[in-house]
C-alpha cells in the first residue's frame, strides 16, 4: 500500500490561514515562548507499506516497521486543540499500547510542532503528561518545511524513517527560549551517530483530529 499526501500552496489556503491570524510574517520558530504562529508550505510525502510475507520475499532490506498506530479525537473546537491535549495525549499514548513500548522506549518525538501559540501549548502539555519526568529528544521539523497540511502526515513519516536509518535526530531550528509552561524544550543541534530504535511522529489536525505514528528498527 502507498501512504502519504500532497499539498499545494493557493491564496484560498493562505487568505484562510490569514483569517484564522496563526500565520507568522516570519520564519516560524515552534515550541518557542515568543512563537506567533505557522508558514504554510508546499510538498510530498509518501511512503510503501508492505506485510510481513511481502517483506520476506523483498531482495532489499525494509527500512524499519510501523510497530504502533492511533487516531484519536478530542472533538473540542473546529481549528483549534483543547488546551489539555486531550486527542493529541490519547493518540500517543494508544500507538505507544499497540507497539507495546513504554514512554521511555521513544528515542526520538518528530512532534507535530506547527509553531502556533495553541498548538505548541496543547501538544507539550500532552506530551507532559505521557513522557515526564524523562523526556526523549524531540523537534519539529516544520522548521524547515513549514506547515504542509495535507503533506505533512507523509513528509513527517519519511523524516522519521529516515531519523531511524541515518541513526539522527532533526534540530528544532530558531529555537530560543523554552515555553514557561513546560519543562523540556525541543533538541537545537543535529544529532549523529544515535541509537534511534523507536521513532514517535504526532500529526494532529483540524476537528481534533490526532495521529501518532511509531516507526520501529528492524
């Protein structure tokens, strides 16, 4: 099966997200305390999943494997997540039961990170409540994409498979000051040569609409 999504710049998407006024005028720094809001981007992202029969009869090695899934919904308000993070902490923590790992199995959270001052708040809480006290090595790599809305559920697994394959882990870039709220802040250098065996990817959507992805070494 072939899993991702693609997503196009338009004035419609951006006069939509100018309404909603969680666009930043600059480059979008997530999980900072001063953050103001998402860039919008543009791309593709997909990835081929196949069984485990199909896997064994394959002459190149699979990357890793998808070891845990979950869609979960907080139904809390049409474009914005509830403050406590319900859907995103539901999500995560049912991937992390249906791989059967524990919080401190995660090497690596590619967060959803969109750099709004709503969602950084409502994610880091949630992701409080499933990993503190010890947290692992976490960014957004929207830093660098920007929001790809429809794509970035797809670009973002790639990015974790590639976390996985590579042995990195992605900077949060622009970074500065930790949210007051929180007691992690997000990795701000790029990390070679790691140990990276589980790797979380949190895509979470309009309508509380929220995904967690574990992708696993093989």
């Amino acid at each position: 099966m072939i899993a991702g999504g693609a997503d196009a710049l338009t004035k419609f998407t951006l006069n939509g997200f100018n309404t909603l006024m969680i666009l930043d005028d600059a480059f979008c720094k997530p999980f900072d305390e001063h953050r103001k809001g998402l860039n919008l981007g543009e791309g593709a992202g997909y990835v081929v999943l196949v069984s485990e029969k199909v896997a064994k009869s394959l002459s190149k090695p699979i990357y890793c494997t998808l070891s845990g899934y979950n869609n979960s919904n907080d139904a809390f308000h049409q474009t914005a997540s509830s403050p406590d993070g319900t859907g995103s902490f539901m999500a995560m923590q049912g991937a992390l039961k249906q791989a059967g790992l524990d919080p401190s199995d995660i090497s690596y959270i590619n967060l959803h990170g969109t750099g709004t001052p709503n969602n950084d708040s409502a994610e880091g809480t949630a992701v409080k409540r499933v990993f503190g006290p010890v947290y692992p090595p976490m960014s957004s790599t929207k830093s660098f994409t920007g929001h790809t809305l429809g794509a970035s559920g797809g670009i973002e697994a790639v990015f974790s498979v590639l976390a996985i394959t590579h042995h990195m882990i992605y900077p949060n870039l622009r970074f500065e000051t930790k949210m007051a709220e929180l007691p992690f802040e997000p990795e701000t250098q790029l990390l070679i040569d790691q140990d990276v065996r589980h790797v979380m990817s949190n895509s979470f959507g309009f309508g509380g609409n929220c995904t967690s992805l574990i992708f696993s070494a093989v």
